[in-house]
C-alpha cells in the first residue's frame, strides 16, 4: 500500500512538471450554433436590445423576452429606439435618512431600473422601476418602538416618468443608450459616492448633436421612490455624434457616422465631489460612415466603416491604427460590414445587415499574427433582412441578434464549448490495481490529527499530454495518505491518515466556461 502512496505523490509531480512545461494556449474551434429563438413580440420585436437581455425594442413598444409588452407612455410615437436595463442602488434606511452621510456597501438596496429612448418629435427617454413605496410596521432600532414607516421595496417594472430633449431640437434625443457605475467608500470623505449614470446620446444631422447624462445618486430617502438627475450637457461634437457609445472601465468612445469620425474620452470620477466628467483623449476618422458602430477592447477601440467599400472594420490602438478587417476577409459576400460591431472578449461579432439577408461574422486572433482573423458566419435561420443590426451578449458565452426589418423574435447563439482550448491533458479512467483510497472522516483542529474512511478503487483518472481532446485545468486538491501499518485493504476500515501536497490534473466541464483567449490581441 505505500506505493500507493507514493504513485499518488509521483502523480502530483507530473500534474506540476507538464504543467510548467506548457506555457502557450490556445482556442481551439469555438462554435456558435443557432439554439433558441427569443419572443416573439410584436412589429420590428428586436431593433433594439437591451445590453443586459432582458428588455426589445419594436416598433413604438419595449418587450420582455417572453414578448410581453411594458406600459407605453401618453403620448408615445417611437418608443422602444433603445432599450436599457440597469440595477440602481440605494440606501436601505427606514429610518433616520441623512442626506450626505457615510455608509457602506451593506447599507444598500438594489432596484432594477429600465430607459427607453423615443426620438420623435424633439426626442425623449421614458424611465422605468420596480422600486415600489410600501407602508410597514417596523422596530425603530433607536427607540426600540414599533412604527408605521413608508420603505421602498421591489415590486413589478412600471413606468416612473418621461425626460424630454434638454438641448437643441430635431436632435434624436434617446437613439443611444449608455449606463456606467461608479462607487467610491470611504470614512475619509465627508459622504459616500454611489452613482448610476446613464448617457443619452442625441445623434442630430447638424451641429446639433451631442451626449448628455442622467444621474441617480444612492443617497436618497428610502421612503421615496428615486430620482435620476440631469446633470447637464457633457459632451458636444460634428453631426450624429452619439449615434453610437461604448464604454469599458473608464474609456468612452461616441461615433459620427455622418461626420466620418469617432471620439475617445477618459472618464474622470471625482468621488468627493460625487460627480463624473469627461476629456477628450483621441480623435479618429474615417471614410464610409465611419463610427457607424464603435466598441472597446481590452487595448484598443474598434470602429465601423459599413459604406467604405463593402464595408470595413478598423481596430486602434490609441490613435495608431493596428488592423483593417474588410468585408472579403470572411469569403461570404458581406455586404455594409461594420453596421454593428461587437467584442466579447476579445472576439470580434461584426453585423452585415445589408443585401436581401444580413449577416453575422465572427472573427477571432490568429495566434501566429496577434491581428483578427474571419472564424465563423452564424446562422440566419429565418433569413431574416436586416440580420445583424444589433447584437449583444451576456458577456460570457451567449449572443443574441436583432433586426429592425424582419420577422418578432430574435435569435439566440450559445458557444456549444464554452472556451475549449488545446490545453493541459487528455484524461480517461483507467483500470488500477485494486487500492484502498483514504477519504477523510474525521479532523480534529486541536491537535490537527485526522482519520480516514477506506474506499476501494480499481480505476483512477490518467492524464496526459497528447492529443489534447479535453479542456482541464489545475485545481488545489487536497488527497490524503494512510499513516499506519498495515494500511487497509477493504472498504469501510477507519485509520489515521494525513493530507499530501494538494495539486492536481482535473477534467472542468467546458460548457460552463466564458469564451475567452489566452492571445492577446496585437501582440505577437
């Protein structure tokens, strides 16, 4: 029985050893199949969607997935342009509200909110809220009394209030939807700083246009329902700046399409003063609609261009210009490629929507170049006009893909892998000499001793680096030795035992995995 033990410790030493000794890794065929169809809703269900996939736009009407309609507004002629839905927090005090006052992250509540933008007429946003007042009979923890006190609590999405265009007229005021958290905690500062900030882009066809921002603070009274405020009017540019927005941690980039240009902006969050502003840092431009469609990646910005040519898309490296991806890199006759582009960690989801059916294609980075290379066209499976107008994802493994044009549901794509690499070992059972394995039982963290309860074996996991056919990964593993002799030989024996160094080579199940790349963009 103590070779066993010792197989068991040699076992550790070449989990570690072909661990050390693989360095690189790298993606191996990752698919999208087509495998659900979301809705259906009513006219044009999936012209817009909401980043966080729970709310559509259609035509005049914002939906839940199962296609059921949320309250429209009076008067109401485009709502539903943009949809987005966001979780706003705010002080959970029934009593004693102090406005400006220190508190943390457990002193909060959170509430699910939904904008809509409605562009006719001189534009405006319709707000949303499952925050609810409710009157219950609470102890006041000061007094040790029962009172009737009005709280806020969660219950069904209903319409809250309707914001109109703040600035200039006939500026599609609510085309563009944006949402950003910023938290700061701490004793050293006069209050804490909890914002959601939500950017309304204002796409005009002149001069016009601009990005504007509503905030809501956390600190606001518990027995009213919240408030977001207008902050006033961040951001200006050339005609349809704001047509699109994408931000990642604290970068901004606003396109304008009709001015050929995209802009980059640094966020600045002052968390004593409890407020957010923005500075230009790179200016871009184009041809062909560029800025048509923007998004960021971990170090770098991409930028459509649908009528440059076919279409293209440019990736930047601050202002240097790192790849052009035209629409004949995919083989499959895209055309106004660049309409929608989309990063999910570090793949690329360019829309094609033009032509009689539109097009997805995915591209990811070429291990050998660092730059993107075409991977795979999804499926239309209602060859649907217009497909690939919008796209979002869950941030992991699931995209969806929305039209303005075609049938009511939108189609959903989930990566049948996960991320599924030629990664560390290829595992299967293995017949073994029968063994008594120690399973703990019992520790006593006094004295730090243990015993262990005996299982018969006669298969172990054999890993090893050939022909990779299954993702694994290293997991801190605690296995244990017998300490006595004779060790055990049948099941059920309890005896002393103590643990071995942890580590060792186990199989993940892949299908739970978030599509990712160890290549980092650009790189080689």
């Amino acid at each position: 029985m103590m070779k066993i033990a010792l197989a068991a410790v040699a076992v550790v030493a070449v989990a570690n050893a072909a661990l050390a000794a693989y360095v690189y890794k790298e993606p191996m065929s990752i698919d999208m199949p087509y495998t659900a169809d979301i809705g259906p809703g009513g006219a044009t269900f999936g012209r817009a969607i909401d980043p966080q996939l729970r709310y559509y736009g259609g035509d005049n009407a914002v939906y839940r997935g199962n296609g059921a309609a949320v309250e429209n507004p009076t008067p109401s002629n485009s709502n539903g342009d943009s949809v987005h839905s966001l979780n706003v927090r705010k002080i959970d005090s029934a009593f004693g509200f102090t406005e400006g006052k220190n508190f943390t992250n457990s002193d909060l509540i959170q509430f699910t909110w939904l904008v809509s933008g409605d562009t006719s007429g001189n534009g405006k946003i319709n707000l949303y809220s499952q925050e609810m007042l409710e009157e219950q009979e609470l102890m006041n923890p000061m007094t040790g009394e029962l009172e009737n006190v009005t709280i806020t609590v969660n219950g069904p999405m209903e319409l809250v209030t309707s914001m109109s265009n703040p600035g200039a007229g006939n500026a599609d005021f609510g085309a563009s939807l944006l949402v950003t958290y910023d938290t700061r905690f701490s004793t050293d500062l006069p209050a804490t700083c909890v914002l959601t900030q939500v950017l309304v882009g204002a796409p005009a066809n002149n001069a016009n246009s601009f990005v504007t921002s509503y905030s809501y603070n956390a600190n606001q009274p518990n027995s009213e329902i919240g408030e977001f405020t207008h902050t006033g009017l961040d951001l200006s540019g050339p005609a349809s700046f704001g047509f699109s927005m994408a931000n990642r941690g604290n970068v901004l980039i606003v396109g304008a399409p009709d001015s050929n240009a995209a802009f980059v902006y640094a966020k600045n969050f002052d968390a004593e003063a409890c407020s957010i502003g923005y500075s230009l840092s790179v200016s871009l431009s184009g041809t062909g609609q560029f800025g048509f469609s923007v998004d960021l990646g971990a170090a770098y910005y991409v930028v459509g261009a649908p009528t440059d040519g076919d279409g293209k898309v440019f990736f930047y490296q601050g202002s240097t210009l790192a790849q052009t991806v035209e629409a004949s890199s995919s083989g499959t006759g895209p055309t106004e490629f660049g309409a929608r582009v989309y990063e999910l960690n570090d793949y690329i989801f360019v829309g094609a929507p033009g032509g009689p059916t539109g097009q997805v294609l995915m591209y990811r980075v070429d291990p050998e170049t660092g730059m993107f290379m075409f991977h795979q066209e999804l499926e239309n499976p209602s060859i649907t006009p217009g497909f690939g107008t919008k796209i979002e994802s869950n941030n992991c493994n699931r995209v969806v893909v929305g039209s303005p044009l075609g049938s009511n549901v939108v189609q959903q794509y989930n990566s049948d892998l996960g991320a599924y690499y030629d990664d560390y070992c290829t595992c299967e059972f293995v017949p073994v000499p029968p063994f008594a394995y120690p399973v703990l039982e019992t520790h006593n963290v006094t004295t730090d001793e243990r015993t262990c309860l005996s299982v018969m074996k006669t298969q172990n996991w054999e890993c090893t680096m050939d022909n990779p056919q299954h993702l694994c990964d290293y997991r801190e593993q605690t296995g244990y030795i017998w300490l006595n002799e004779p060790h055990p030989t049948e099941s059920g024996i309890i005896d002393d035992c103590d643990p071995v160094p942890p580590g060792r080579l186990v199989r993940r199940r892949v299908f739970n995995n978030c599509m990712r790349t160890y290549t980092i963009p650009f790189s080689v």
